[in-house]
C-alpha cells in the first residue's frame, strides 16, 4: 500500500490509498477524480493538471483532469483544509467522504461537534446521537436540518452566509450571457475550422441577444438577488423584484418591486435567488410557466426544489419558455433520465456556481471561525438559536 497525492494548481493536495501496480487512471477515478487524458497520462502535451506522486513506486505520471473535476478535488482538498484548521481547535478529528443516510448516525455516533453538508439531521439522528452539541454546516443553506428539533436536543447549528453572494451572482450572468451570445458555441464552431455555418441548430446557436432595454425579474432579494440586481442594471436592464420583505435601505437600489404574477407577465428573464421552503417549492410550476411572458429566459442558480422540472422541460419544448439555465437540480446528481437532458434551450452546470477559488477561502475561513467562537462561549452565525 502506498500514498497518491493529487497535487493541484493552487497547490491544494488530496491524498488517497493504492496498491502497487494499481492503474493511476483508475486510482484518480476511484478519489472521485474523473481524469480525461487524451494522451494517456505522459503528460505530452505539456498542459496537465494533476501530478500523482508515488513515493514507493519511484515514478511520476502526470493526468489530464477536465475542468469540472478540477472544481470537485478542490473541493475534496477545501474539506482537507478545514479538517487541518479544525484539529487546531479540537484534536480528536474523523474525516468522511461522501455519507449515505444510513452512515449518518453511525458515522456521528459519540462526537459532539460535526462538519457536515448535504446529510440530513432531524428528530431521529438527535435522538442516537445525545452527546452532540453543536454543527458546522459547511454551506448557507439549512434545508437538510431540522432547526427546531436541533434546539431542542441543545444542539447549536451555525452556517456560512454570504461566502458566495458574487459568485453565484456572477454565475447567474454567466449563463445569461451564454444563453444570449453563444460565445461557448461559437467557440467550439471555430475550434472546428469553420467561421459560419448553415445549420446552427447543429451547434445549438440561436439568434444573439442584446439585454440593454429588457426586463429582468428576480424572485427573492436576499444578499444574492441584491448583487444580480445591481448586474442587471449595470447591463441596462430594467429590474422587477418580488420578494417577501421590502426593506427601507432598498429603496435606493432602482428597483421596482412587484407581486409574482407582476413578475411572469413582465419578465424577459426570470431569476430565482430564495432558499427552498414549504412556500416556495414548486414555486415554477406548469400553473405560474402558464402565466408567465412567452419566450422568458428562466435562470436558477438557487435551489432545486424551486422548479417543477418536467413542467420546465414541457414549457421549454412547447416554446412558452425560450432558455433555461441552471445550476442547481432537484436531485443532484443530475439523474440521467432527466426530461432536461438533451434539450438544446437548456444550459446546465453541475452546481458550481459556489465554488470559486475566493468564495471557497472565505467558506473555509468563516467555518473555522464558527466552531473557535463557539468554543470561546460566544457562537457566530448561530441559525437555531
């Protein structure tokens, strides 16, 4: 048995464990790395990514690794940083990868301070779990936990706000201006040898948008949807808001808040940028995509659960919606039976809009803070309390 490392760009490391002899593509694929290596990993081309050392096998190989996967280990390699920074404060660390629900508990069991995000805590893990007392959610969102059940076992919860507001917010514009000017499309055209073409619908291009004079709708105007407003107007866009609370220091923002059905009927895109509650689930549905301007532009870099995605793929397909662009799904993973697979008016990423290299520093700096603060008595971004 000997150590692989994963030695990234910005010099972020994630080790894992293999045999001798073991296929270094398949140990990279195995760390959840999926490597794409067009030259068989001898690094000929001269712009590989990842280096796998081996200190027992005496041998370098360098690997090719896609730039969706070079997000994801360096998310694996943000999880080692917390890790390194957490043992500071608390020696006695356990570290996970992925946790199916049934490892929740068991993986838990006598701790009491936890890392998590994505697994769910409610009425039935506190109850197996009676020496927990505090969890660090390493995102914003708290959809997976029962706040309430948590304050009642005496276990704080604290979060990561704001870690990501211009990303996301830059990501949302990201996939506008895909959807608008195909620049992604056009690129690959031109990496193809040609400069026109007579059947764009074979590179998905359609007609160029210019966004000066439009309308663009956000739903949702918390510190995000705050920061995509002032993108939009910035483009020259006209702004509508719906949101829940109208505070007084929006008043200076140049927008105009409007109720939903407002917001359908005059939105050329439509932008979702509140969290997944009883209220909003489901909240674009075949009902409210009825109502809404034919041909608007839905963007969601939010949350999943806010769609009815075979109502968007239906709306999308019948031309009531004009694009879809998202980066956040219902199930994640995005199942391969997805009706928004394969439709040519829809962009999809795999939920990375969060993960740049500078939101990711301020996540892995402000939930380290969380736990010190917790331990000094004090306690910041406590969301149960």
């Amino acid at each position: 048995m000997f150590k692989v490392t994963f030695t990234f760009e910005n010099g972020s490391e994630v080790e894992v464990f293999a045999n001798a002899g073991d296929n270094l593509l398949e140990v990279a694929r195995g760390a959840n790395v999926a490597i794409d290596a067009p030259c068989s990993g001898n690094g000929a081309c001269g712009k590989c990514r990842v280096q796998l050392k081996s200190g027992e096998l005496d041998s370098k190989k360098t690997l090719h690794i896609s730039d969706e996967e070079f997000e994801k280990g360096w998310r694996l390699a943000c999880m080692s940083k917390i890790s390194a920074d957490v043992e500071v404060l608390v020696p006695d660390v356990t570290r996970y990868g992925r946790t199916a629900p049934e490892e929740v508990v068991p993986r838990i069991g006598d701790a009491e301070i936890v890392f998590l995000n994505k697994c769910r805590i409610d009425e039935t893990v506190l109850a197996r779990c009676p020496k927990l007392r505090w969890v660090g959610i390493i995102a914003t969102g708290t959809d997976n936990l029962d706040l309430q059940a948590c304050r009642c076992h005496g276990v704080a919860v604290a979060n990561v706000p704001g870690y990501s507001t211009h990303s996301v917010a830059q990501m949302t514009f990201s996939l506008l201006l895909a959807i608008c000017q195909c620049a992604d499309r056009y690129d690959r055209l031109v990496q193809d040898g040609r400069w026109r073409t007579e059947d764009p619908a074979a590179y998905r291009l359609l007609s160029q948008v210019e966004l000066l004079g439009k309308t663009f709708g956000i739903y949702g105007y918390g510190s995000i949807g705050r920061q995509t407003a002032r993108i939009a107007r910035a483009f020259g866009m006209d702004v509508l808001v719906c949101t829940r609370t109208v505070r007084p220091e929006y008043a200076a923002d140049g927008v105009e808040f409007v109720d939903f059905d407002t917001l359908l009927a005059r939105s050329d895109v439509l932008s979702l940028h509140c969290p997944a509650t009883p209220a909003t689930r489901g909240l674009v549905n075949a009902d409210s995509l009825a109502r809404a301007k034919p041909g608007m532009i839905l963007l969601n870099t939010a949350r999943g659960a806010l769609v009815d995605e075979q109502a968007v793929a239906d709306a999308l397909k019948n031309g009531q919606l004009a694009f879809y662009g998202a980066d956040a799904f219902g199930t994640e993973p995005l199942p391969q039976e997805s009706p928004l697979r394969g439709l040519p008016n829809a962009l999809l990423t795999p939920h990375v809009a969060w993960a740049t290299n500078e939101a990711l520093q301020r996540l892995m700096d402000i939930t380290t803070n969380n736990l010190r603060t917790w331990l000094d008595g004090a306690g910041e971004n406590i969301v149960n309390g």
